[in-house]
C-alpha cells in the first residue's frame, strides 16, 4: 500500500470575451432604454411636498410623556416634552380606543390654544430603531460583504422611489412606463452590488428584466379589465382629493409592478445560480440538459414561491380580509369587491412574472454557461491549487 499527497489545479470559470461582450451589449440595449424611458418621465415639479398642510389650526403637534392615567372620561395628564415634570397638562383619550395609553408611555398629541392635549398616537421610533439595528448586525454577521451590498443597494433602490417614482406619477406620467423604469432602474442597482458583476448576475438581471416586462403588460391589461379605481380605501379617497394630474387606478398599476420584484428577483438569482452549479458538477452537460435539470429545481421553486407570495399579500390584507368577512354577502360578491379584488389582481399579476422568469432564466443561463465551455470558459479562468486528501491505494486481493 503506499500513501500520496498531491496538488490539483482546479480553474475558477470566467466567462470569455466572446460572452461578455454579447452581455454586455445586452444590458447596454436595456439600460439606454431605460435612460430613455426615465428621460421621457423625469419629473420637473417637486412643489408637491409638503403641499397638504399637517397642521390644523388652532393646534399644533407636540410630544408627550403619560404621567396620570385615565379617568372614566377617558381624561389622563401629561407632560410635554422640555417641560418641567410640575408642567402636567390634561390630555384627552378616546374612551373607544382599543390601546389607550398607559403611565409612562411616550406619545404624540394634539396641543389646542387653551393648553389642553388630544391624544394622536404612539412614539415607536425606539422599538423600530433596534428592530433596524438588529437587522442590519444580522444581515452583516451572515451574509457579511454582499449583505453590505444588498443593503446599500436597498437604500439606493428606496432613493430612487422617493425621488423618481413617486414625483413622477403625482407629474401625471404613464405609471406603466414610471413602473417599468423604476423596475429596471432599480435591479442593477440591488443585483450587481449584492452578487457582485458576473455572467451569472447578468443572467439573473436579465431573466428578472424579462418577467418585469411580462409583470408590465398583464398588469396593465388586468388593472383596466378589473376596473381598480384605487378609491376603495382611506388612503386611495384622499389621494384622489389632493392628487393634481395622478389617477389612483395608475398608482394601483405602479404598485402591481413593483410589489413582485423582490420575490421575483429572489427566484432569477436562484435559478442563475442552479444552472452555474450544474455545469460545475456535470461540465460536459448540453444545454438541453442544463435546461431540463435546471427547471426541476425552478419547478419547486415556483411551487414554493407560489404561496408564499400569495400569503405575503394576505398577511398585508388581513384586517381587511376580516371586515369583509362580517358582511352578510356571497362569496363572489366579496371575492369580487375592490377591496379583495385589488390583492387577488395584483397576486395573480406578481405569479404570472414569476412562473415566467423561471423558463426564460434557465434558457439564458444554460446559453450563457455553455458558450463559456464552447469558447473555452475554463482555459480563462484562474488557476487555484488546492490540496488533494491523501489517497490510500491497494492491489487487487489475490483470487484464492
């Protein structure tokens, strides 16, 4: 018997020039028609914050600490924020309100000219603050430099609503084309700095980019055929009260578009990466077959993201899903309302891009990862040396 130790040389694949520069052009021709896009909806008018007054007059809004509990009036004392303890002031409660304040509770009330408080609300920046922190050391300790990544991609992401989606739909611009660019926009933004810049990403971006567009077009199709005026709900009758040019059936559109792409940005990374992990463990497989193979993995994936999405937007909807449950209606009748109508469409849309991107993903990764074979992926890659175990060798017993 004898013992050895050797060194392979195993190659880190690198796609070839011949394939980044087909990507390359690819994502050229998405991101100049992205530019475009945003050129065409840029919004020139930002006069719209802060145009609803928060104030009413006569009162003003103020922080409070609970000092004295309630009576069965539902009068407490508090005292404002930077007055002295002695400075207790009387603040009114709705005795109706299922969580009234308690002793000690930090508050946000309504000051009338007399000195007299109403109370509005709870001050839960504390809570949110260590739940942020908490989440933020957990996303770093785990996923470490592409946690760092995805969270400056989100924040970055957040930017673009903020400044781009959302003065752009209040200007009066197409929400599906507002929705289409922000999508777009967004994606390299969030896949490049979390997954770093690859072939593997840049088939995950493109296979995202495909079921966006198909998310786009269904979702625009069923807004109108649904007629969702977006009016249903507090929110939406109010916007449409102080909104200029905006329609709330547009913003209803824009949101269908955007709510399913996180989930659907998941399931195109996931997918890139079965594909390159296929053709790691089997180099020699066709495309077909990568293919094939890759879409039994997307097949469970689907199936689990699925419901998953579907129970995102239940958990979103549930107090609504209750009040309507009370009313004494048929189950079309409330399948078929606005207010559950509204999540229905806009599940369906998000499911229909997802199964989508799945096929479309794995045909572009297995023609990606195999024009890095045919082009010889492997002699530009990077030679690693790692150690082989030790292999124990044998002859073959001696018959008997």
């Amino acid at each position: 018997m004898a013992d050895s130790h050797s060194h392979i040389a195993v190659e880190a694949p690198k796609a070839p020039p011949r394939t980044t520069v087909v990507l390359a052009l690819v994502v050229a021709i998405v991101v100049v028609a992205t530019a475009a896009g945003a050129a065409a909806v840029w919004p020139t008018d930002y006069s719209f914050r802060g145009s609803v007054p928060a104030q009413f007059e006569g009162y003003s809004w103020e922080y409070a600490t609970v000092v004295g509990a309630a009576d069965a009036q539902g009068t407490m004392t508090a005292v404002l924020d930077g007055a002295p303890a002695t400075d207790a002031r009387t603040m009114f409660v709705d005795v109706g309100l299922n969580k009234a304040p308690a002793v000690g509770d930090h508050v946000v009330v309504l000051e009338d000219d007399s000195g007299s408080l109403i109370f509005s609300d709870f001050v839960r920046g504390s809570p949110m603050l260590w739940l942020f922190v908490i989440y933020v050391l957990l996303v770093l300790a785990v996923a470490r430099w592409r946690g760092l990544g995805a969270l400056v991609g989100l924040l970055l992401a957040f930017g673009i609503v903020i400044f781009f989606t959302v003065p752009s739909l209040v200007g009066g611009y197409s929400p599906l084309l507002v929705g289409l660019v922000t999508g777009s926009g967004a994606l390299p933004v969030l896949l490049y700095l979390a997954h770093g810049v690859s072939a593997r990403t840049t088939t995950a971006y493109l296979g995202t980019i495909a079921g966006l567009g198909v998310t786009g077009l269904v979702g625009w199709w069923a807004v109108g055929a649904s007629h969702l005026t977006g009016v249903w709900s507090d929110e939406g009758t109010s916007l449409l009260y102080y909104l200029r040019n905006a329609t709330p059936p547009g913003l209803v559109l824009c949101g269908v578009i955007l709510a399913g792409l996180g989930i659907l940005n998941d399931v195109t990374v996931t997918q890139a990466s079965a594909v390159w992990e296929l053709w790691g463990a089997k180099p020699h497989a066709s495309r077909r077959e990568l293919f094939s193979r890759g879409m039994r993995i997307g097949r469970d994936h689907i199936a689990s993201t699925v419901y998953t999405i579907a129970f995102a937007y239940v958990g979103a909807a549930l107090p609504t899903i209750v009040l309507v449950s009370l009313y004494d209606s048929s189950v079309s009748r409330t399948l078929t309302g606005e207010d559950i109508a509204e999540e229905i469409v806009r599940t369906l849309v998000g499911s229909i891009g997802l199964v989508l991107a799945v096929p479309l993903t794995t045909l572009i990764a297995a023609f990606v990862v195999k024009s890095e074979v045919a082009d010889g992926g492997a002699a530009h890659g990077t030679p690693v040396t790692v150690d082989a175990p030790n292999i124990r060798t044998a002859t073959a017993p001696e018959a008997r």
